[in-house]
C-alpha cells in the first residue's frame, strides 16, 4: 500500500498542529512512520486520503461499535442538524437518552451528560470527593481516565506510550491526592487504605482494562474492590468509557455483577460524536449542581447533535442485544485464528480478550498488570504494526491500546486478517 498523500498531509499539519495531531497516540511515535489521513469510513472500513481500503480495528478508539457512518445514526445527526446545532438550553432528547441510559445500567438513577471521557471522569471525582468530604482516590497504575491532572499519574496508553506517565505540568500538590496501586492486587489496595483511613474519597478503576492493552480483572477483584470500599467508606468509581454500551447494554456492572457507586461513560454513548456522562443512584447524584453543592456544567453538555447520535446508537444496541453476542464470537474466532498463525510460526505472545475488545502483547508472560504489560517486546509490535498496515489493515499504533472490534466486520474481514498475519509473522 502506498501512503504518499498521508505523509504530505501529516507534513503540512506538522507546520501548524502540534506533533501534527489533535491526540498523541495518533502521530504513530512509539511505532514510527507517519500516520494515515482518513477521508470518509463504511461500516467496518476506513478510505484514506491515498485511495486504499483498510479493515479498522480501532473503531474511533471505542465508539462505532456497530462500524463507521451507521445509516440511523447518520440518519439521526442530519435530521437535527437541520434545526440548529445549539440552543444552550435543554432539549427533549437529553431526557430521552438519559432515560434509555438509565433503563440500561444497573444501578443508576440518574445520568448527567459531558462532552468528553475526561470530562465524565473529572467530575465523578469530583462529585465522591464532594460526597464523602474526603480528598484522596485510589487509581491503579496503567489505567487511563482522561487527561485531566488528577489522572496522569502512572497513566496508561498514550502516557506510556510516550514514556512520559507523569506529566510535568501537574502539581506535586495534585499528585499527592492520587494514590497508586497495581491492578489485579487487592493487597496493594488494602494498604493503601490502612496508611490513609477516612481520606479516601473514591477508587476508580477501568473495571476491563484498555490502556495497557485489554487486561482482565482476576477473579473476586472487582468484588474485592467492592468490599473494601464498604469497609473503609469509599465510593467505587467504574470508568466505563471503554466498557460501557460495549460489553453488555449494562456494561462491566452487569457481566461482573457488581454494583459500582459512580459509573462514568464516554465512546459508545455518544455514537461518534463528542460524548461522556457519568451516573449514579439518586443520593449521590442530587449532590450535583443546580440540586447541589458539587459545580459542574458545560456550554456544549447535552449537544442536539451529539444526543441524538448517541440516542440513535443506544437505541439500536437496546433493541438488539444479540450484537454484544455476535460481537464476541467475531472477537473469539479472531483471537483464535491470530493464536494459531503465530503459533504456527512460534512466535511468542499472549492475546487477552473481553467481548470485543482485544490485544496481543509479544511477551511470555501473563499480562495481568502494567508491568506485565510493559514487557511486550515493542520492536515485534513495530513490525506487526506495520506488516499489517502494508496489508491494509488498520490497528491501534501502540502495544498499550486495546483493539475494538466493530460488528460491521465480516468473517470474510476476519480471515483476511488473520490470513495477513500469516504473511507477516516471518518478518516479527
Ligand atoms: N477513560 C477511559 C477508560 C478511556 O479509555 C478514555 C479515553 O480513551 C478516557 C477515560 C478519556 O476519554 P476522552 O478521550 O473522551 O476524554
């Protein structure tokens, strides 16, 4: 495949867009080269500014579950573009969304709608800490729940990726209310609670983590979780901004079975448009502006255009719940056929898998945590990367971003991807 175009197009942003991008991860730095300009997207394929075809594997990072320009969600946006595209002041379709969104989770009384996954984050922070009166969370090393400055400590993906977890332009003061602990070991947590008693406002964690590739939480973790935050009276924040509407139309709540007090949502439930929300029973949520003390607000929140996206695409996982199966079976039946070809060629990896969100890391050892994770071997994912890239096949350009399968993709897709590994796995 050639990407001339793409690279002058990455050049020329270059001149005026810092590092060419609008978001780190896209500029390809931990695996080289340029990144691809995509012009338009169908269903499970992107059409870049070159002319070629690419199966996608990222799916916008998480939100077009059911592939790109889904017919009712276009239908939807386009229809409400017509009528004006703000109005700052409250419309019917905030209602209806919040309505769907709420018949859907576990647990969740009411919803308040932000115009990103930090945002949802951000201020479900904010609103425990405002609950509980106490200022300390807990957040577990390579998980990602936004940019804001609360967050980036030991943060995943894109932190990582450019091996900077913590960014300077945080203040020590920030840093020190955010205690860190390792996913998968309740110990860690335990400690963390006894060294700080009655500080701890909040744990939150991404229940299946996506940004040291997919890693899944043990068995009786979240359960864990769960309990402590009983024992020690904090809330148990779920950033399901991956997970949420993708797992299951309740999310990780409802395929673990565990309640959380906040649950925060991005991706999925804006249907590719600019969405995050966050959600919880009636107790904590009346503690939110204008009901409460706890200030939040946003000019753009609850956007025509982005609720009716999101409305649209709720509305279609709501009544068809047999995507979340179908989606899984393509996510197996990838995983398989990637764990044979590689095998075949006996290279050394590990694929970690939940629904259809899915990595593969070049490593001997289990991927429970950020340091598993952190031993991939990056030169092998380089050339996987872009093998694969030269196949017409588009992953996330870092080994700690988790793949997000779209329904519109084929099993014909599948094989060709799993068909284009073959034809790479030499060169790893
Ligand atoms: N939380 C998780 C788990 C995420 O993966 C992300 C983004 O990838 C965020 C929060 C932040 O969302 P956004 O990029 O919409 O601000």
């Amino acid at each position: 495949m050639i990407y001339q175009r793409s690279s002058a197009l990455f050049a020329e942003a270059e001149k005026y867009i810092p590092g060419g991008v609008n978001s780190p991860v896209r500029a390809f730095k931990s695996v080289g080269g340029t990144p691809v300009f995509i012009e338009r997207a169908k269903g499970a394929y992107l059409y870049d500014a070159d002319g070629n075809r690419l199966i996608d594997y990222i799916a916008s990072w998480g939100p077009m579950i059911l592939g790109h320009a889904h017919e009712p969600v276009i239908r939807a946006v386009t229809e409400k573009a017509e009528k004006g595209t703000s109005f700052g002041m409250p419309t019917e379709t905030e209602t209806e969304i919040a309505r769907l969104a709420v018949s859907m989770v576990p647990n969740i009384d009411k919803i308040r709608f932000v115009n990103s996954g930090t945002e949802a984050c951000m201020s479900a922070v904010r609103l425990a800490r405002g609950y509980t009166d106490r200022e300390k969370i807990i957040k577990f090393s390579g998980c990602y729940h936004g940019h804001s400055d609360a967050f980036l400590i030991q943060a995943g993906s894109g932190a990582v990726t450019f091996g900077s977890p913590n960014s300077p332009g945080v203040t020590q003061g920030t840093a020190k209310d955010t205690l860190l602990a390792t996913y998968n070991d309740l110990e860690s947590v335990k400690a963390l609670f006894e060294a700080n008693k009655n500080e701890i406002a909040a744990i939150i964690i991404e229940p299946v983590a996506g940004n040291m590739g997919c890693i899944l939480p043990a068995e009786g973790f979240l359960q864990g979780l769960r309990s402590l935050c009983d024992q020690y009276g904090a809330l148990l924040i779920f950033d399901e901004v991956m997970t949420g509407f993708r797992l299951a139309r309740g999310g990780a709540q409802e395929v673990f079975d565990i309640k959380a007090d906040i649950v925060t949502f991005g991706k999925v439930i804006g249907g590719g448009l600019p969405v995050g929300a966050f959600a919880s029973r009636n107790e904590i949520m009346n503690h939110l502006a204008p009901l409460g003390p706890v200030y939040q607000a946003g000019t753009l929140s609850g956007n025509p255009l982005a609720m009716s996206a999101g409305l649209a695409m709720l509305s279609e996982l709501n009544n068809s719940p047999e995507i979340f199966k179908s989606l899984e079976e393509k996510t197996e039946y990838l995983h398989k056929g990637i764990a044979r070809v590689l095998t075949k060629h006996g290279i050394t990896h590990r694929i970690n898998r939940m629904g259809s969100m899915i990595s593969i890391h070049f490593t001997d050892k289990e991927v429970k945590d950020f340091t598993s994770s952190a031993t991939g071997n990056n030169d092998s994912f380089k050339k996987f990367f872009h093998g694969m890239l030269n196949e017409g096949i588009h992953l996330p350009p870092s080994a700690f971003e988790s793949w997000f399968l779209n329904d519109a993709l084929s099993y014909e897709d599948l094989d060709f991807t799993i068909n284009a590994v073959d034809k790479i796995a030499m060169s790893l």
